[in-house]
C-alpha cells in the first residue's frame, strides 16, 4: 500500500473502529443507573471525554495497522522500508496546537457541568453525615434523629454535610455520581437530589484503613410519607 493512500485509510478504519466501539458501549454502558438530578452533569462530560477518547483511539489505531503493512518487512530483509525525513515542524505544530486546543475545551466542558453542580446551595433537608472507620453514621438536624442508614426522600434537595472523624474517606453512592470527600477538621457540603425510589449503596470511595472495602451504607430512597414515618418518629433507626 503506497504512502499517498494513508490518510483515506486511517479514515475509513478508523471510522470502523469507532462504530464497533460506538456498538460495544452502547449495548454495554459503564455507568450504572442514574438516580439523581446532578448524575447528567456527570455522564454529560464522562460521554463527552468518552467521545473525544474514541475519535483520538480510533485514528491512532488505524494509523499503526497502516505503518505496520506499509513498513513490514519484505521477504529475504530483515528490516522494513526505513522512513526518510518527516513533516517535521508542521506535524509537531499540528500536534501540539491541537492537543493545547483539546485540554482547553475538556476543561471549559468539565467547568460548565461542574458549575451547574454547584450553582443552588439550596437544601429542602439537612443531613449530617459523619464518616469514622469504618462506619457512617446520619444525622438529621430537623427531626433530631439519627442511625446507620441513609433515608432519603424522593425529589427533593438534600443537603449533605460531610464530616471524618479521623482520617480521609469519600461518600459515593454510583447511582448519584457524585463522589466528596470527608477531610477531619473540615464540614464540607454538597447537594443531592434522588429522582428513583429503591435501595442503593454508599461507598467509601477513598482508601481509608484495612477495613475500608467494608465501610458501606444502606441507602434507601423514600416517597414523603415514608420518609416521615422513617425519619421523623424514632430518635434513632
Ligand atoms: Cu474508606
């Protein structure tokens, strides 16, 4: 295969590699359900970089196959054909250029979602969460009540207030997507809006001690009644 037939290669394969991926992650998604109002943010810059990823993958993969038949060795050589001189600079510009421009836009991408994430500190519940190893422990300032297990309610604002009471850990539930850290010595907040009724996990995402793999929590998201009948009468659940 000449060298002028390149770029029409790298094209063609590389667009057939992307569909087979574009194929393989549709019918196979990484993330699990999204459960909350902020989850889209996330997935929204996450399929973003997934596409970029994709395109860039695709080429530069199309790209080997193309060097690895053009330059083989030919039979009774031991070595293939040798490549004499480049574009040099232009290609270096080329790249370099291109690479400054595709961090700029990931990270105005990743900012515009990151400031919708954080735009309205407004809560409709308070809840005090405090991480120790290896436990969660919650706390709900309004009905003064307290327990092991995260109620929720559907649809509304909470308010999460993170506090450790010794080292580092992180609260992450997968469906909800947003991931904070517990820093001692610091009340960090963040704000979740569970949109499905069900069961969910919280994790703690930060390696935190030999008993951190088991540092999790019941999350239950609640319909209003229940959420009062569960949080609202008993000092502690
Ligand atoms: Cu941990």
């Amino acid at each position: 295969m000449r060298q002028k037939y390149a770029v029409p290669f790298v094209i063609v394969v590389g667009t057939l590699i992307f569909g087979v991926l574009s194929v393989i992650f549709t019918r196979y998604p990484m993330l699990p359900e999204a459960a909350s109002a902020q989850a889209h943010h996330v997935d929204n810059a996450w399929h973003g970089l997934l596409v970029v990823e994709g395109v860039i993958y695709s080429l530069v993969m199309a790209f080997i196959f193309f060097c690895l038949w053009r330059f083989r060795a030919h039979r009774r050589e031991e070595q293939g054909d040798r490549i004499h001189g480049s574009r040099g600079h232009f290609v270096e510009a080329v790249w370099v250029l291109s690479s400054v421009a595709l961090t700029l836009g990931l990270a105005a991408l990743g900012s515009q979602e990151l400031r919708a994430l954080i735009r309205d500190p407004e809560a409709d519940i308070d809840i005090e969460v405090r991480a120790s190893q290896f436990s969660w422990e919650f706390y709900y300032p309004r009905q003064q009540a307290y327990g092991s297990k995260l109620f929720m309610e559907i649809g509304k604002r909470h308010r999460i207030i993170l506090t450790s009471q010794d080292v580092v850990h992180s609260f992450w539930v997968p469906e909800f997507r947003i991931k904070q850290d517990a820093v001692p010595g610091k009340v960090i907040s963040m704000i979740l809006t569970p949109t499905k009724l069900g069961e969910y996990t919280l994790l703690c995402n930060q390696l935190c001690g030999w008993g951190h793999t088991d540092m999790t929590a019941q999350v239950e998201v609640l319909a209003h009644e229940d959420f009062d009948k569960n949080v609202g009468g008993a000092d502690s659940f």
